[in-house]
C-alpha cells in the first residue's frame, strides 16, 4: 500500500506543470551520451512520448556526432574539429547526412512502437532550415551552417496534425548547397521560430557549475542576465560556452525556459518538468526566477 501511495503522490506533484504545459511546445534538444546508449534512448524516447501524450507539443531535434565520426574513420578519414565544431568537407558532409537521416529513422520507428505518430524531417524538407556559411574564428571549416531562418510553418502543420517532428539538423543556403548544422544551434532556432515554452539541453553533465571541480558550485537555477555575467566573467569555458550563448539567447527571444540535464540520468526529462526541484540547471527570464 506504501508503494502505490508513492506513486499516486508522483502523480498528483506532476499534475499542475501537466496543467500548465498543456498544448505548449517543448523542444528537446537530444545527443551525447544518451544517444550512444541504448537503454538511455530508449529512457528519453519514452520521456518524450508521454510528454506528447499527456498534452505537451514536443519537437525533437537531434545529433549524431559520435556516429559521424565512426563514419568518417570507416572511410578512412579523420574527424577534425575546430572550436568543437567539425571541419565538414563534400566527402564528410555526404557521410554526415547519411548517418543522420539513418539516426533519424531509427528515432522515428522508436517513437511509433510506443503509439505516438512521429514524422523524420531535415533541415531541407519544405526549406525548414535556410543557413549561411559558418566560420570559426575566421577559419574556413566547409560545409558548416549558421541558421538564418526556420520556416516554422512546417513544424506548425506538422504539430496540428497531431504529428511529433523529429529533425535532423541539415540544411540549405541559397544556392541549395547543403550544410551540416551544430545541433544545439538547429534546437536553439527552432525554439526561437515556433515560441516553444521549453527548450531543453540533453547533455553529458549534470547541469552548469560556476566551478565544474566544485560539485558544491552547481546551479540549480539562473537568470539570463546572470548567466550573461558568468559568460563575460570568463568563468564559463569548454563546450558549456557555447551551449550557454544558446541558452541566454533562447531566453532573450521568446523561449520562456531553457534547461540543461544531464542525459545519462534515466528519466531526467520527466524529473526536470514534473518535480518541485528537478535535477538539472534551468535557465529563466530576469522576472520569473521564483515560479519553477
């Protein structure tokens, strides 16, 4: 009796964000180590699914690094990265949408053995994703995009439709070259485009740490103002840098909230959105830090 107690206790502390967040989008950012680990996709696959069951808008948009680089060294070539982001030549971009849209279907097959209809795209399908040459630094990395619009309308029909997208972050430039998209900066405008009320960050880490050697540093929540300071105090480095501009500036435009949680956590997502407390690190606008 203790037992089913507890879980009609889970329930009723889930019941008003399942209120709150009813027909809002969500858009989850999916990658690392929860990719590569197939009980860990399965765990985040399902998390999702019941968020789209229980009323919530959901938007996947996910990675494929580890898997492009396997790739890569298959053909005998080597993954080169600069700034975290990866050198994409033709023979390299050809491979990426390969794995890609391969990773893609597999996610979408997931989501259809649970009951939810979930639809593949890519930044190219109906010019979802239109993106301009990215450099790092000034330096010349190939066939690496920065997005410069989202035709939201896509994801909106696709949303009404009662569809679950899942994206693939490839895209177009003017000339219909086709570009490799960092997937954080795919998730990030695409929450920015369709005014999700959720952005969340699946990560390799807990969550975001004035000092990441000082487990006692961890922050539970913060501002978009003071997470601009930690960026300009220099106290932020590494891939957490970027993720971070992304966070901030996803708040700045509309995204009511942005997360980042740690993948390797079974269920993370569901204890971010449905608890009190949650485990990872939101990030929130200047005048709604108090309300979770």
């Amino acid at each position: 009796m203790n037992e089913i107690m507890k879980k009609a206790e889970v329930l009723i502390e889930a019941l008003p964000y399942i209120q709150r967040f009813n027909r809002k989008i969500i858009v989850v950012k999916y990658g690392g180590s929860a990719m590569s680990n197939e009980e860990l996709q399965k765990n985040v696959i399902k998390d999702v699914t019941l968020l789209k069951l229980v009323g919530f808008k959901p938007i996947i948009v996910h990675g494929g690094g580890k898997e492009i680089s396997r790739w890569v060294n298959k053909v005998g070539k080597e993954a080169q990265f600069v700034n975290g982001l990866r050198v994409t030549d033709e023979e390299t971009m050809e491979i990426a949408e390969m794995v890609l849209n391969r990773v893609n279907k597999s996610l979408v097959s997931m989501v259809n053995e649970l009951g939810v209809k979930a639809v593949g795209i890519s930044g190219k399908d109906g010019g979802l994703l239109n993106v301009t040459k990215k450099y790092s630094d000034g330096a010349d990395i190939g066939f690496v995009g920065d997005v410069k619009e989202v035709n939201a309308k896509v994801l909106y029909n696709l949303l009404d439709n009662d569809f679950l997208p899942i994206v693939a972050p490839v895209g177009f430039d003017d000339n219909f070259d086709t570009y490799n998209i960092n997937a954080d900066d795919a998730a990030c405008a695409i929450a920015k485009a369709v005014g999700a009320d959720k952005l969340v960050f699946l990560t390799d880490v807990e969550g975001l740490y004035k000092d990441f050697n000082d487990k006692s540093s961890f922050i539970a929540r913060i501002t978009a103002s003071d997470a601009d300071n930690l960026i300009d105090s220099g106290i932020i480095g590494g891939g957490m840098l970027p993720k971070l501009n992304n966070c901030t500036s996803a708040v700045k435009n509309g995204v009511n909230r942005v997360h980042i949680l740690d993948g390797r956590v079974p269920h993370c997502l569901l204890l971010e959105i449905f608890t009190k407390d949650g485990v990872g690190t939101a990030i929130t606008k200047d005048d709604d830090f108090i309300e979770k």
